[in-house]
C-alpha cells in the first residue's frame, strides 16, 4: 500500500518524519508559481502580475463533519471534501486556484493509512481543479480537525462579492439543488426502499464540485455579484441582500432541483432545497447580463439557471405557485 | 466588558453571527493591501508588486499546547502565541506579514470571552509585528483547535532557505535561548524557592517574539540560510545539514543562555538550550558576512551571536570545555 514501511503503523509510532516521508508522493512539485514548496519553514508563491491574492480557510472535524474510519473511501472523500470547500469559496470570489496548505490536527491512533487515503482524495481534488498541494502543518489532537488554507488568484475588478445588488436583478443558480440535504436526511431518517437518485446524492455530499469553471465564465461574461451556496439557498441568498436591494423572490418551480428529491419529499423539497452543502453558486446581476453568463456556463457543461431577482421587498421570499411566503428556515449554523 | 451583549453566553448560545459582531473590533480594516477582509466568500490582498507570496500554517491545539481556561490573561497569551508562531515562520524567510486568517474549532461550551480574549492577544501580536487579522472560520469540535495561517511577501532573492550551508560557515543565534524550557521544566518538576529570572522564562513560553526584524537586517546583510528554533537548537540545526555541509559543531560556552538557566540548573543546561519554543533564528553564513548581519542585528536591538560553525563532520555535535559529543536527544517531536 501506498504508506510503505509505515503500513499498520499509528501516527504516533511512526513519527512526523515517517509521515511526512509516506505523504511526500501527494504534494505539488515546485513550479507553476510554487518557488518553494513544503520541507522549508513557509512555502514561496509567486502570483501571476497585477493579480490579488484570494485567501479562504475551512476546517472538518471529526465527529461534527465526519467519522473516524480507516476504510479507503471514506477518508479519500474526507480529503476531497476538505480541498473542494474551500475551493469552492475561491469560485464564489471567481478566482483561479492556487497553493493550498493543510493543518492537521490528529488524534495519536490515528492509522497512517488513514492520514494516506485522506492525501489520496486531497490530490485527486488538487489535480481536478488545478489546485496544488503545497505542505502544512501536523499536531496531535484529541479528535481529528482538518483545516484547509487555500490561496487562488483574481483580477480584482473581476472578482465576484456579495455586496452590490440592485433590486431588479436577475438571480440564478448553477447547476442543481438538494441532492447534499436528501443524502443527509436518508442517511439520518432511513427509507424503505433505495430511493431513485440516492447514489448522485451521496455523490453530491461526499465529493462536490467547486464551479470554478462557470464562476470564471461568469465574471467574464460580466457577472460581479455572488457566492457559494455552503450554508443553505435561503440562508445564502439573505447575505446577497443590502443597500437598495432588501430583499429577493425565489420561485420554488424555478428551483432545479436533483433528480428524484421532490418525488422522494413531495412535502419537504422546499427545505430540502435550501439545506446546503451542493457547493453550488448564487449569482446576481442585471437580466441581459445574466443572460450572456447563462450562455456562457452551459457552454461550459454547467447549467445557469434563473430562480428569482432582487427586490426592494422584505428578505428572502419563496413563491410556491405564485404565492409568496417566507422562506423556510432551512440552512446550517454552526454551533448550533 | 468587551463581548458586550454576549457576556457571558456560551459560543453555542450566542452563535456564530453574535460571535463574529463580537470579534469585528480586532479585524483590520481593509487597505494595506488588504482590499476585501471578512465577511465576503474569501479575502482579497494585494501583495507589493515583485514580491513573492509567502505562507505559513500552525495550529495550537487544548490539552496539548494550552489549558482550557476563562481568565482573560490566560487566553490572551494563547491568542498572542498563536500568531507569534506563524510569524515565527514568516522571520525564518526573512519575509514582512500581511494578512493572517483564523481557522477556530471550537467547544460550544466555551464562553464567548474566551473567544473575545483569545482575539485580543491575536490583535496585540498583530498590532505589534505589523500583521493584519483578515478573518477566518469556526466550526464546532470536540476540543480546542486553533489554526493560524500567515501571509508575507519577501523578495525572492533575500528569503532565507534551510538549504545552502557550506562547510567553514558560521552558525549564530538571535537573542537568548532555554527560557521557554526553564518555564517547562519548573511547571513540571516544581521548585521549593522561585529561581531568579523564572517571570521572564514564563514571558518567553507564553509571548514568545518573533525576530521579523532581524531576520530582514540579516538577509539584507547577506545572509541567505536559516530557519526559527521552533523544536529545539540541536533538532533545527541538523535542518541545516545536507550537501558538503554533513555536520556542524556549536560551542556550549557560547550559546547565549538566558539568565538564570545555569544557575537553576548546572547539570541540564545544555538540554535546556535545546529545549525548544523560544522561536529565536539559526542562521548560517560566511563568517564575515555573518559578522556584518551581527552588527546590524545589534543595532536593531536584538543580538547575534556565532555559537558555532558547518562542518564535514558527522551531525551536530556540541563542544563543551573543547571536547566534542553528540548534541543532547532534546527538543519537540510532534506525536511522540
């Protein structure tokens, strides 16, 4: 196996060295901006000229995001999922990945192998979206926590922020919701049978796709307001509200929903819609603007579709078959 | 008190939002190139145009690093060593800080002062060493995991490697070193009288000083190799080793000891020196170039001292009295 002569070992007999020695193989190579990688005492990077540098932080931790468990796939996904977060953050900014530093915290037990599999899914997410792997930091810890730094890079007269809408402006959301919250609430409640869809669910949870891609697109197209959508559609969209632009419609018909969610919830795919962790983006911008980035995601494989604008009314609302109501109190908060 | 309205709510009642209202006063402003700080998707920075991005990332982790604890001191000087680790990284390459970001695992059992004090230590180190505090992420965990993660920019052609050591160089020092492993060492064994100078030894492990300013006099004298004592003098100076430069000899007489160390301890004092956590520099050079670096170092008000110099010999060796052993095994191993 990949982790060599530390196989079976546990991260406290192996040691730091032993470690870092098994995880080399994951880690970018220097080059493409990265003058210095990992095995110094920071890394070196050189941004491209004239650029701003983008800078997000995101931690999983054991036992709230994830489960301890040394099987291959479940910590490969933890290490997708941990990259994926915060690349999706640098999406919501439309920027251009760049080195990405790990802190992990790790309980003494933990297996190598695990530690192994988890670099496995970090390089695979690393390799998908053009991120590099560039070094961090260990310590041992009581339960797991797994921080991710990534920096990316932007124009920064094209970068995407949330403030900034005006009311009139068309709202839309990239490819589809739901799928996160339907595996989550499967998983939490059980079902009878296998729903149709489960699967893309689960695939949905465990390893999302930061929309770089569309995000760029976007932007070039002229879009400059938006986020990701990590905490929930509802809870997302009130953080896109402000100056002239009080509140916004959602027109739930509009909502593309993932295949299969409303037939398993026929009742609940309303919330189940604003439940968060699709990574997917919300984006504004005048009609005609909106239009032309619309074009030019579907160009890119990843579907813009409107749901709504910004309005001078009051918060988010939810129009379910041209009644208005308030959104539903769907979404995560932390600590809570 | 400064968490005002959510005096003395748990993180978990107050919840993020009131979390990060309470937390703002300590954020830098945007400018200084800092052109997007908290609360959008991710922090915009501007890094001087001909500079190279350099990162670094560290965590302090309860019940490893720190005890839980309320009082406000205690707390502060985890927020202050946070940073001053991180920044530590930033001295080894000769680099000046910008932006810093926060990733803070949680217990939702803890008090929203903690927190509060924990960002009012952050602020005075950044205030202090010319950082910004740009913004971060919570999450909720099991135990405390606090994770820092500092940009700097440094001309690529003065940042100080670990790489580049020739036999005949000199080995020197920044300031003082074994007070951090005096504090360790009486918490631990105890001590019928307090020894002189046991309040600085405790100033040291808990606000230890990041040598930013003298590790830029050094480079800007010439010197190019060198890292922070991090894990200890003996363990740091093997870091050093590597192509002709297979070995290094430091002279024990003259480690510049902190004081009071040999008085309290005359037969550990050389492990003691190695002990780790006093974040001074070991940096390596020609002897006269080093001797420039010195002069401008004491000027700035923090000595450099040579305490040795790279060989073709085998490892690190410590001479005491003119006869030469190996170093003592001391200094920090991470899960061991």
């Amino acid at each position: 196996m990949a982790a060599g002569g530390a196989a079976g070992a546990t991260v406290a007999e192996a040691g730091e060295l032993v470690l870092i020695e098994a995880l080399r193989p994951y880690l970018a190579p220097e080059g493409a901006g990265l003058e210095l990688g990992a095995g110094d005492d920071a890394a070196l990077w050189r941004p491209p000229a004239g650029a701003n540098v983008v800078v997000t932080t995101d931690s999983l931790v054991e036992g709230v995001h994830f489960r301890a468990g040394a099987e291959e796939a479940a910590m490969a996904d933890v290490g997708w999922k941990l990259l994926a977060v915060s690349l999706s953050d640098l999406a919501a900014m439309a920027a251009t990945p760049g080195p990405a530093f790990l802190a992990l915290s790790l309980p003494p037990s933990w297996p190598v192998s695990s530690v192994v599999y988890l670099y496995g899914g970090l390089a695979d997410c690393a390799a998908a979206h053009g991120a590099q792997l560039a070094g961090g930091n260990f310590s041992a810890a009581p339960a797991a926590v797994l921080t991710s730094t990534c920096l990316g890079y932007v124009d920064p007269a094209l970068a995407l922020r949330r403030a900034g809408g005006e009311p009139g402006w068309a709202l839309a959301v990239t490819g589809t919701l739901g799928g996160a919250a339907a595996a989550l609430a499967l998983e939490r409640d059980g079902a009878p049978v296998e729903p149709a869809g489960a699967a893309a669910w689960r695939a949905r949870l465990s390893r999302p796709e930061p929309r770089l891609e569309a995000a760029r697109a976007a932007a070039a197209a002229g879009v400059r307001v938006g986020l990701d959508i990590s905490d929930g559609l509802y809870r997302d969209a009130a953080r896109l509200l402000g100056g002239a632009a009080t509140g916004c419609v959602i027109d739930a018909g509009a909502i593309p929903l993932e295949a299969g969610v409303s037939e398993a919830w026929p009742e609940r795919w309303t919330a189940l819609a604003g439940g968060g962790e699709d990574y997917e983006l919300l984006l504004a911008a005048p009609p005609a603007v909106m239009a032309g980035a619309a074009a030019a995601a579907d160009a890119g494989g990843v579907p813009l579709r409107v749901i709504g604008e910004l309005d001078s009314g009051d918060g988010v609302r939810l129009a379910v078959d041209g009644t208005e109501r308030p959104a539903p109190p769907a979404g995560y908060e932390h600590f809570r």
